[in-house]
C-alpha cells in the first residue's frame, strides 16, 4: 500500500508484515532516505491515505485495527482495535474529522474523530470494499466492490442512497473526472465503466482495454487516468472519448499493485509484487489534446511508449501488448472503441 503526501515529497508505504515507512523521495540519486517506520499492526497493511491538512496518516490492516499516526515523528495517535468485523481493505479520510473504511465483508463504516465512532454503518454490497472515493464537498460517498456494484452513501445524512446494477467482474476502483460530472469505475475483466453523476444505478458507456485486469486507477487530470493492470503496464487513457494514450512505465512480469500521484500531478508513483516503489514522469499527460477525430491506423499495433523510460529494460516485451480497446456498443453509443495511440 502507497500515499503521497498531498504538499510534500513525502511517500508513505505498508506492507504484508504490517509495517508501515514514511520516506522523503526526490528526483535526484541518493537523496531518497526513511525517515521513520512503524510496526504497530499485528497483520499485512491493506491500505495508507494522508489527512487533507498532511498531518496524520490512516493506515488499515487485515487485522481488522485502524491506526493514525502523526506524519512528523510516526507516532500513534488514535487506534480503533476491533474496527470491523472483517479485515479492513481501504481508507478514506473526508475532512480533518471524518474518514471512511471498507472492509473485506462488504462493510463500510464512516467515523468522526471528534467522537471517536461511527457516525455511519451499512453492509449493502456482498463482497470486499475494493475502493472508496467522495465528491468535492465531502457529502457523496462512492464504495466500489468486488460484487461489481458501485455504492453511493450521503455523508451528511447519514444513510446509504443506491445501489448500482452489478458490472462484469469486481470493480477494482472508482474516480471521479469531467469536474465530478462523471465517476469511473475499473474492473477485473479489465473494462473501465463510466456513470453520469445523477445515474449511478447504471453505467452510461463502457470501455474495454486490451489489459488482462484494471486492478488500481488514478486520475492525472480531468479526463486522463493511469491505470495498472495484472501484466505489469501502467497505461494511460483518455476518457470521453475514450483512447488509451500508451505506457507510462512497467514492473517488469511484476502486478500492479497499487499507483498514486502527488498533488500537483506531474509524477506517478506505482508498487507491484516486486516490493518496489517506482516514480513516473505524467507531467507531458497534462497538456494532451485528445480529439474525437480518429485517425487510421494498424490495426493492433503495439502500444506507445510515452516518454524513454516507460518500456524499462525489455522493449521487446511490448510485442505482444496490443493497445486496442474491444468495440462495445454502450447505452452513450459511439465513444467506446478503439483507441487512438499512433505506432511510430
């Protein structure tokens, strides 16, 4: 589990013994260093999520405990034991005092600190919380699940509000892009699914990539996601209308875990199974004009490197990628379908 800190190079990161690191990272050699660790949970560490204001780090584990630590020293400062009933798989922090968790059973809890409970509990969905996001006002809570429904939850009010209609496969993770106007959603089955934000009881268009699974999702700017799949690529995709743009980097053979970026968008961090933590220049991504018009290209070709780095040590491990998206006819119609990367 990663987290960038949302004003500093900071990079916090867990791991299956339960451990949790904070490190200060730059772009110059030798200059990344630990700055303390933590081996407070008894079992692997699912998740780590930064407060807004930076000062504290949630961290969740399989064995069922909420942690927060202070950023500064590493120090434990509140610990809620027997939080779920399941192992926990994601936090989510909504404001300095409110914070959300999903567990493995299909729980989600929403906690106040200044009350230390919850102030929310609901089990609707019937597999493990894979994901959570919330709106910018910190009022609409969005659950994605491995029962392939997205669930929203009103924060304010306290109480769930829908279901989504179940998709293909485990929804794996959910964003919002277009300014919140639409939410995505990546699968298993290595589809990304898109709702309008007033009708998420089904999806309005769906976009399959020529990746095996979409395991973790992060958007980059308003229409552009990198996504990190079970063969090691992380690509980056336009949506609306919807191309993959090419690979941004790669843990060779190795799955994508998890990817984060830092706030102002410019590097990707990813972790895979290797126990490494890689860091990709996205800045390029920001400025990319993707139009509707689509030009004519090789059918199959293989997928853009986007910038020297991305293709790593073994170019010809791309041979076989092949950067197309399956045409699906969508309720939105027309915008999913091939992708628009040229090979040069």
């Amino acid at each position: 589990a990663i987290a960038l800190h949302p004003a500093r190079p900071l990079l916090a990161a867990g791991d299956v013994d339960g451990d949790v690191y904070l490190y200060s990272y730059s772009c110059t050699e030798g200059e990344n260093r630990q700055l303390w660790s933590s081996g407070h949970h008894l079992k692997s560490c699912r998740d780590v999520a930064f407060s807004q204001d930076g000062q504290k780090l949630f961290t969740v584990s399989k064995d069922k405990s909420i942690h927060i630590l202070t950023v500064e020293e590493g120090r434990l400062e509140t610990r809620f034991p027997k939080a779920h009933e399941s192992a926990l798989n994601c936090v989510l922090p909504i404001d300095n005092h409110i914070f959300a968790t999903g567990d493995d059973g299909g729980a989600v809890k929403v906690w106040d600190l200044r009350r230390g409970s919850a102030i929310l509990e609901a089990r609707q969905q019937e597999e493990y919380i894979s994901a959570m996001t919330v709106d910018g006002n910190g009022k609409i809570l969005l659950t994605a699940s491995g029962d392939g429904t997205l669930g929203v939850f009103n924060v304010k009010r306290r109480r769930f509000e829908l279901l989504s209609e179940p998709q293909n496969g485990d929804l794996t993770s959910v964003v919002l892009m277009k300014r919140g106007r639409k939410v995505a959603c990546g699968s298993s089955e290595g589809t990304i699914y898109l709702f309008n934000w007033d009708g998420f009881g089904a999806a309005s268009d769906r976009f399959a990539l020529r990746a095996e699974t979409i395991d973790c999702m992060v958007p980059i700017t308003d229409s552009i996601v990198c996504v990190g799949s079970l063969d090691g690529v992380i690509r980056a995709v336009n949506v609306l209308p919807n191309r993959v743009l090419g690979c941004v980097g790669q843990h060779l053979g190795e799955p994508i875990e998890q990817l984060a970026v830092a706030a102002d968008g410019k590097l990707l961090a990813s972790s895979g199974h290797d126990q490494k933590v890689k860091f990709w220049d996205v800045s390029a991504l920001g400025s990319m004009v993707v139009d509707d018009y689509r030009r004519k290209k090789k059918k199959g070709g293989p997928l853009r490197a986007l910038s020297s780095k991305a293709l790593g040590s073994g170019e010809d491990f791309f041979a076989d990628l092949r950067d197309e998206a399956e045409p699906e006819t969508a309720a939105a119609g027309g915008d999913s379908g091939d992708s628009d990367s040229d090979s040069d």
